[in-house]
C-alpha cells in the first residue's frame, strides 16, 4: 500500500511537469508554487508516519483528511506506536489529533489552549528561545510539514496523545475539592467546556469541612464550587476578564506567556493549564473566594453531625439562634456515647422547649467560675433563669452536675461545648437543694410548714440555714421547735421576692414573703478569696460566690448562721422555759430580778438543774449567798460581746467582778472568776434573743440588743471570791427592781416599828402573865433550831466541803454551827429538856 501511494506520487508529479511543458508561458521554476501537496503526501512521504498512514488507511479516514483544509494533524511517528496501539486506533480516536486551526511553532510564544474535533482542549506550547515546541507536554519532532494543497500542517510527535478523563472525573479525584463535589448535586453533564480554579488546600476546619460534605449543604457546596468555575475554556496566553458561576468577575491574566495564570493580580498558579476532555484545571496553592460559604451556629452543628439537635431546635420554632453567628452566646451539647441505651430514640437534650432554651447561654465562658444567664427566661421568675459554671480542678462543672469537654467550636460569637450530659432546668427547691451543704434539717421545717412551694411571683432569694446553722441557736431552736408560728416567722423571713445571685454587688430593697422589709448588700470581693460579705438589714454574713443553687423560681444561697427578724420577740424568759430552770428561776424571782428576763441586753448563765442540786444551791441557802450567786450569773448589757470574743475581763451584775473566757475549742468555752480562786466552769449549750452566737462577727456592739442564756456545766460559787472584810457585795439592779425593793424596805421598817411601841406599851402590864408563854415559845424555838441542823447535816454533800474554807449557803458564818453539834453545852440555856439522841 506504502508503495502504491509511493508510485501515485511520483505519476502526478511526472504528470504535472508534463503539463508545464506543454503549457506556453509557464517555465518549470513555477512547480514550487503550486499547492499540490497534501496531508496525505506528507504522511506518505514520511517512513516515520508510516504506522499512523497504515492506521488512517485501515480506518479509510484517506477521504476524510483529503476533504478538510486549515487544520493541524497531530501524527505519531513510528517509535510512538506499540503494537496494541495499532488496533485501538478509531477514527474518534483520530478526532483527538486533528484541530481545527493551522498551528506552527512560530505562529505564537509561550502557551496556546486549541480545541481538537471531539471539542476538548489541546495545548501548544512554543518558546524559540528554548527551542521548544510541544502539544499536550509532548515534543514535536517533526515540525512545520506544511500541506499547502489543503492549507494545513502536520506536526510529527513522539508519543501518543495520552487520553484524558472529563473534567468531572478529574475534579473528583482532587482531594478535598474533590469530595465537595462528590458530595454535591452537580454532576458530570453539568461540567463541560468549563475552566476550574482548584485551591489545593481549603480553608475550613474538621468540623466546617464536615458540613460541606454533608446532605444539608446542598446549597453552599453549589456556592463553593461555583465560586470556582468559569463557562469556557481559558488557559494559556489570555487576558481577560471573567465571570463565574455565581456571577462574580475574576480578572484572569497569563504570566511568563501563559505558562502561569494570575487571578486577581493576586493569585498565581501552581500548576496550570492541567486538560480534561472537556474542560481545563489551573491549580492555586491557597483558597481563592474567602469567606465563602457563610457559617453559622446551625451549619456547624450539621458538621458535629448533631442533625438531630438542629432538627428539635427547627420543629420547636427556635432557629433564630443558631442562624446568626454574630450572638454572644454558647451552646452546650450533650454527648451521646455508644454506652447510652436505646441510641436512636435518646434525646439528651429533653424534648421539651424549656430544656432546648436552657442549653443556650448568654455570652462567653471565661473558664473560671460564673454565673451566666441561659436563654430560657420564664415570666415566674422575673428574668432568665440562670447556668451555673465552677472550676474544681482542671474541671468545669455545670449546676454542680455536668462536667464541660475542654474541647470547643467558635463560629463568630457563638461557641459550642459539649458536655457529659443533658442541661435540664432547675427542679422545685427541695430536689435542686438535695443533700448540698447539709440543708436537710432546713429542708424539713420548710416542708413541715408548707414553705416549699412558692406563690407565682417575679423569683426569689432563699437564705437558706445550711452547715451547722441550726446547731448554733441550740436553746433558740428548741424554742422555735416548740412554737411553730415563731419557726414559720424565722423562715418566711429567710425567703426574699426577687432573685439575687452571688455576683450581683451593690444593695437591694426587697421584702420577705412575711412582708417585712429587707435591705440586703452584697459587696466586692476585694480580696479574690472567693468570699464575700452579705448584709442582710443589721446581719453581716460570708457569702461564698458561685455557691449559689438554682431552684425553678430562685436561687438559694446556703448561709451558716440564721436571721433572727427584729419582729420575731423572743424573751429570756421564753427561752427558760425550754429548760429545767426552776431552782433558778425561784432564785431569781426572790432577788427581784425577773424584770431583766423582758429586757434587752441582759444574759443569763444558767447552772444545770443537777449541778445546782448536787452543789446544794436552794431557795433556802443563805440570803447573802444567795444574792452573790445570783448577780454572778447575770451579765448586764455590754457584756456579751465581750464573751463572744472571750475576752479576760467580762462584768457580771456582781459590782467589780469580772469573769475571764478561756476557748478551749472553736464551740467551747470556760469562765473563771478574774477577782476569784482558779476554778472554770464550761459553757455547754447556749440561746439567744436575737441572733446566733458566733464569736466570727466582728463588729462592736452587735449584741448590744440581744440577751442569751448560756448553761452552765456547774454554778459559779461566790465562795471562789477572794476574801476582802472591807468589800461589801453591790449588785446593779434596774432601776424597777431599785424602786421596788425601796418600797418593800419602807413597809417592812414600819411594821417594825408599830410592833415595837406596841410591846412596849403592853409590857408592863403582863409581864406577869406572859413569863410561862415566852419561856414556852422560847422551848420551842430552840427545838426547831435542833431540827432544822439535823436536816441540813443529813442533806449537806459537796456545799459542805466548801465550808472547810469559805462560808456555807445556808451557815452564819462559823466554821461549825452551834446546830450541827448536838451536846449540852450548846444546847439552849432557856430549854427544859435534853437534846433527842440520834
């Protein structure tokens, strides 16, 4: 066949010399300028196209390539070839060689994109300089065989034309890129005779890229990918403006004659002009469109896969705020673990809208300890109900439950945490105080008066008595136990309308739920220690921050000391009553001294009952004793808050004596007297009017209104003062008791005196006959007086150890008295019997 063409060459040559010889006026230098040759005769003339005519022929193309003019044939030489090649060989195959512009290699410098007959895009690339001349990155090594006959030329290459996958393919392959479109709608028929600008490396992070590989992105990943695509096919040496997918102009511009792509006067190519079968890849190094698409709160959680968090957020009417990345606010999200039952139908979150707005915060963790309002605010608690955020540790808690994962998402001002478990909203108080701060006994009496459950109202404030709170009224709550109007008063007066949170300084008026007015100041930890000081109208307590428990209408802040109201009234001797004070009380009202149980400021040290009985200590003692006694256990005003602070020099109603404090513990102290032997007595129980005793309190004058009992574990003995012959006991008295006992005095020297004139006036006249009834009275008298001993030494126990030094209760005075001893000599010299024997 190669020989036939070769032999019909050489005829129509002989042929055409012929006929310029029989022609007048054409001489034979004119052959060269006739256009006889064509493609065919170059690929026939040609031994290195020898296997690609063979090729054309076996197709029967001969006709084909005869009938075009002004095209490029792209033919392999020989060496191209393998011998499968020669069988794959179609003639669409052949379409891929053919294009449909004459190119030679000095038509152009640097780099020209043409279209071949199947329309894909083939590149010509031309430097004289190098002396480099390429189609597809493929040598020429046969250039510029001009057919003249069909205005065309061949350009002779050493290797096939490698064929090349559609754009769409190829694009799917470009890693993440290529899953974005994976993941998209837009399929291969949509990407055709279209030019790609690749970013090799995207901008989004793990959880953004998630999104836009997800099926909720349907959208964006068409704005992504369309911001990268341009109708056309553009490549090589081009400058012009463009306008992608979206719309948006891309000014495009070739460096170095086309071998880079410039967007923007920006972004220079990495690698550019990569051909696809219909479409063309010029790969960038960084992302071209930033900000593109837009996230959002709602977008971010798609790529956390927490589709079904945003689709409980939709159905309860709540996607404005996932929408808008510019609120200040964080999301918290419960994770759902393998180890959780029932997966598919676990709703961590709840199912309600109140616990869906209760996972939405209002502005930024700090990462330390805070208070921070949610985005749930019922209208019964006059504001947002609020999240409660403690660092221990490394840790962060939630309302003490929850511990939140370090690991966090930002999307403008909104992140995202997930957290071990499910955020609900605050319980009743009874639940959300639980087994906090050692409430319960609190919790008891709130429930036993009906107090837990509140009226509809803008919130509240619990001062709730935690710790040892309770404890410290110690014959105060026996009291209040005993009285359930007085208790239910207390803790009405505990509970304050509107909610107020432990990071809120400044000062509030409010009432209490018994309708008394509160003004309640918390000030600046100054100090950073955590610790803070609320008043509460005259009461100063610690206030520790971030200690605060929600409840579903409130806050309760746990306190250690209990609020006395200035409305509740308590007397001393309502606090006596609790007590076995008899014996006391009987000493008492003999000194005339019951006024003080109604008077403000004065306290009571009170033996125990045992302790008075086994010290012998009655209403029958000596009457000097007994006044000592009684005035050394009444402290006047002022003088409790020496105690509090266990002073050494606390006055007692005993005029100059004075009592010394020892702490022996925290809740324990002794008294001794300062004036008086080295004998203690220790404070075992105690109550008070007003408030709790606390020896913290640090401020003059605080229980200048209160009056406490405080019980003693044995009485105080007058015998432990010092002996002095020249001090005479002086009480203090109120002026009431002063006026009274002036009065009493008055009557009793009158009646003495109306006796005396009497018996004088009578005296004379029955002296005679009254001798046998006085010496009988006198008999008489004397025989008491012998009882009386005998009664008082079987009975005497330890008062009567203490007479070896001091006097007794009940002696006048002698170390043994005359009635103790029962011998003639000391029985009366007016008596006419004998003693009884014993």
């Amino acid at each position: 066949m190669i020989l036939a063409n070769y032999v019909y060459s050489l005829l129509r040559a002989a042929l055409a010399i012929a006929f310029i010889d029989q022609t007048p006026g054409v001489v034979a230098d004119d052959f060269e300028h006739v256009p006889t040759t064509t493609v065919v005769d170059i690929l026939s003339s040609q031994v290195q196209f020898s296997k690609f005519l063979r090729v054309i022929q076996r197709n029967g193309l001969v006709p084909l390539l005869n009938q075009m003019d002004n095209f490029t044939l792209v033919a392999p030489i020989n060496s191209a070839f393998l011998p499968s090649d020669l069988n794959a060989f179609d003639s669409e195959e052949l379409k891929r060689y053919l294009i449909p512009y004459v190119i030679y290699s000095d038509s152009f410098e640097g780099v020209r994109i043409f279209p071949n007959l199947f329309n894909n895009p083939t590149s010509f690339t031309s430097f004289d300089e190098y002396g480099e001349f390429k189609v597809s990155n493929i040598s020429i090594v046969e250039p510029d065989l001009e057919a003249e006959s069909q205005d065309a030329v061949v350009q002779g290459v050493e290797e096939l034309l490698s064929p090349v996958d559609d754009l769409y393919a190829t694009l799917s392959e470009k890693g993440d890129f290529g899953e974005i479109l994976r993941a998209s709608t837009i399929d291969s028929d949509f990407l055709t005779n279209v030019t790609c600008f690749l970013p090799r490396k995207l901008p989004y992070n793990e959880v953004e890229f998630s999104y836009l590989t997800s099926q909720y992105a349907n959208e964006d990943q068409k704005t992504f990918l369309f911001h990268h695509l341009v109708p056309g096919i553009y490549g090589g040496d081009v400058n012009t403006s463009l306008v992608n997918l979206n719309g948006d102009i891309v000014d495009f511009s070739s460096v170095d004659h086309g071998l880079e792509i410039s967007l923007n006067d920006t972004f220079l190519s990495t690698e550019a002009n990569v051909l696809a079968s219909n479409g063309i890849i010029h790969e960038f190094s960084k992302n071209l469109f930033k900000g593109f698409p837009h996230f959002t709160p709602l977008k971010v959680l798609y790529g956390l896969n927490e589709s079904e968090f945003v689709d409980e957020i939709i159905f309860r009417k709540l996607s404005y705020l996932i929408d808008d990345p510019s609120l200040n606010q964080t999301i918290f999200i419960p994770r759902v673990t393998d180890n959780d039952d029932d997966t598919e139908n676990f709703h961590p979150y709840g199912v309600n809208k109140n616990n869906i707005l209760y996972q939405f915060a209002e502005g930024q963790l700090s990462g330390n300890s805070e208070l921070l309002d949610s985005k749930y605010c019922p209208s019964k608690i006059g504001g947002c109900q609020k999240l409660k955020l403690n660092l221990i540790g490394h840790d962060l808690f939630i309302n003490n439950l929850v511990v939140v994962d370090s690991s966090s998402y930002k999307i403008g001002n909104t992140s995202i945490f997930y957290i071990d478990e499910a955020l609900t909203t605050p319980s009743s108080l009874g639940t959300a105080v639980g087994s906090y701060f050692h409430c319960s006994r609190s919790l008891q009496f709130l429930e036993d008066l009906d107090l837990l459950h509140f009226p509809k109202s803008k919130g509240y404030t619990v001062l709730l008595p935690c710790f040892n709170s309770w404890n410290n009224l110690g014959l105060t709550l026996d009291y209040l136990r005993s009285n359930k109007t007085a208790l239910a008063l207390v803790l009405e007066n505990l509970i304050i309308d509107g909610p107020i949170y432990s990071d809120f300084v400044g000062t509030v008026e409010s009432t209490s739920i018994a309708n008394e007015p509160v003004i309640l100041t918390i000030e600046p930890d100054d100090d950073q220690d955590g610790i803070t000081k609320l008043k509460v109208n005259d009461t100063e307590l610690d206030l520790r921050k971030y200690t605060d428990i929600l409840f579903d209408v409130g806050v309760v802040h746990p306190v250690s000391e209990i609020i006395l109201p200035e409305s509740l009234d308590i007397k001393l001797q309502q606090l006596l009553t609790v007590v076995d004070s008899t014996i006391f009380q009987d000493i008492l009202s003999w000194s005339n001294l019951t006024e003080i149980l109604e008077e403000d400021g004065y306290s009571i040290l009170l033996p125990t009952k045992e302790s008075l009985e086994s010290s012998n200590i009655t209403l029958f003692s000596k009457p000097s004793y007994l006044k000592s006694f009684i005035a050394l256990h009444i402290l006047p005003p002022g003088s409790l808050d020496k105690l509090v602070d266990c002073e050494n020099r606390i006055p007692t109603l005993l005029n100059n004596t004075n009592l010394s404090c020892r702490r022996v513990s925290k809740d324990s102290v002794t008294l001794q007297i300062v004036e008086g032997k080295d004998k203690e007595v220790r404070v075992i129980n105690k109550g008070c009017t007003k408030r709790t005793l606390h020896h913290e309190s640090v401020h003059p004058g605080r229980y200048n209104k209160s009056s406490c009992l405080l019980i003693l574990d044995r009485p105080i003995d007058p015998n432990w003062l010092f002996d002095d012959p020249n001090k005479v006991p002086m009480i203090h008295l109120p002026m009431v008791a002063v006026s009274i006992g002036v009065l009493i005095g008055i009557l009793f020297i009158s009646a003495i005196l109306s006796c005396c004139v009497l018996c004088i006036f009578r005296t004379d006249k029955n002296t005679d006959d009254e001798q046998p009834l006085i010496e009988e009275t006198l008999e008489e008298n004397e025989e008491r007086r012998r009882l009386e001993a005998h009664h008082h030494n079987y009975h005497s126990t330890e008062h009567g150890n203490i007479e070896d030094n001091t006097n007794s209760s009940g002696a006048e005075g002698q170390k043994t008295s005359p009635s103790t001893e029962f011998s003639e000599g000391n029985y009366s010299e007016h008596s006419k019997s004998k003693p009884i024997p014993v």
